[in-house]
C-alpha cells in the first residue's frame, strides 16, 4: 500500500508562489517572504472558518452543569465557566441525564428566547433544559438554558463548528492543524489570490476561477455531508425491545 503523501505549510506556500510567478520551479523561498505569506494563509483561513460551512468537522465540547445555575461562560479568558475554544455559533446540543440518556436541547435565537417569561436568577423553572440560546460575546461567550438544569451531574454537550486552526510552523504537515487533504490544493490557488497584492501581481482570470472552483467544491461536500432526511427513526430506550421514536429535523 503506497504511503499517504505528506505536504506541510511551506508547501503549500511555495506552490501558491509559483502560481503567481514570484518563485521558478525549484527556487527556495525567502524567509521573510515565507513570514509574509504564512500570515496571509493565517488570515485567510480565519476569513473562511467565518462562512460555518466551510469547516470540515464538527466539534464536541462537553461539561458538567450545575444545578439550578441557568447559564454559563464559554472562552480562553481564564474567568470562564468552561475553559477552551469560544464557538462562533453552536449547531446543536444534548443533555445527558445520570441515567446517560440523551435530550435534545433546541438552539434557539434572541427574540424566542426574550418571549420566556420565567428564566431569571430570582424567578425560574428547573428541570430538564429544553432550549438553549448562544450568545457569542467576546472574550467569553455565553450559553443560556431554559429551564435551569435541576442537576449537578448531568452533562451539557455542544456541537460547534470550530475554526480552522492557523498554522504557525511552515514545517508542519498540513494535518497537524487538521486541514484535510482534500482542501490543500483549492487552498494553494485561495492563497494565490490573497497574496497577488502583496507581492505586486494582479490575480489572473484562472487564479480567481480556480479558487472559486476549489471553494465551492468545499462548499458542496460540506454541505452533502450536513444534509439529513425530513425524518428518521431509532430505537428508543436501552431495554432491548423494537420501540421506535420518529425523528423529525426542520
């Protein structure tokens, strides 16, 4: 079985340097402009982790909640409730019970969450969270639960699509940052574009058409993969009988 080829950071720079003209076959880059064009590929990929589709995957964050504690801090702050990456957006959520069953948590968006007349600190209900409302402030986010969680075991798990991470070493594999293969060559001509005016060239009418091309091809298989059916069913329950629960997706 033929070994997976291994392209690094530097590679693809050098690659979107020759697309441009600034480097001939074979010609080694300048550190500097190495520097230059690794803080371009840095920004650009921060630009696309923007536009959520654009993201190969899904990440899970997990905690434990407190009881009767309706919301929580998400960030890097170091103050937060929950320590690590700040979501942009969160796609879905769970609440998994002591018993380790699942409910599915509805994300919801500012106004439905204005409309909830009891979900204040001095007035509100406990029980199981049916809603969630995501509000990305900056440096911490903050997560807000309808009703307050009435246990201080169960676990809160949101899905996120977390931005690509931005390369900070020319001699890494690609992979390490977990950009996947299949995003490196449509990257190589994205980063072409980008750096046209850095280094005093006009994009050509194939840079900007093979860019494009490579996003929306990224696009379409992210999106394919997201897609789900109007409704589906799974067995419900862990007792070993053929119960059935109807799953329908808006």
């Amino acid at each position: 079985m033929a070994a997976a080829v291994t392209k690094t950071v530097g590679d693809l720079i050098n690659k979107s340097m020759k697309i441009i003209g600034e480097l001939a076959p074979g010609e080694t880059i300048d550190s500097n402009d190495q520097t230059d064009a690794l803080e371009s590929l840095q920004d650009l990929l921060q630009e696309l982790s923007s536009d959520q589709i654009f993201v190969p995957f899904f990440t899970e964050k997990t905690f434990t909640m407190t009881a009767n504690t309706g919301s929580y801090t998400i960030g890097e702050s170091g103050a937060a409730d929950v320590a690590g990456v700040r979501p942009e957006q969160i796609a879905e959520a769970f609440y998994r019970d002591d018993g380790a069953n699942d409910t599915l948590i509805k994300v919801i968006g500012i106004s439905s969450y204005a409309q909830i007349p009891a979900k204040y600190t001095t007035n509100y209900i406990s029980g199981t969270p049916e809603f969630c409302w995501y509000n990305p402030t900056v440096p911490d986010a903050t997560l807000y639960l309808y009703p307050y969680p009435d246990s201080s075991s169960a676990e809160l798990h949101i899905l996120y699509e977390a931005n690509i991470a931005e390369p900070v070493s020319a001699s890494a594999d690609l992979l390490t940052y977990y950009i996947p293969r299949n995003y490196h060559n449509a990257l190589q001509w994205m980063l072409a574009v980008e750096i046209c005016p850095l280094f005093g060239h006009e994009p050509t009418t194939l840079m900007a058409a093979r860019a494009g091309s490579g996003y929306e091809r990224i696009i379409g298989l992210n999106a394919a993969r997201r897609a789900q059916p109007a409704n589906f069913e799974i067995p419900s329950g862990n007792t070993g009988q053929p119960r059935l629960t109807t799953i329908y997706n808006s």
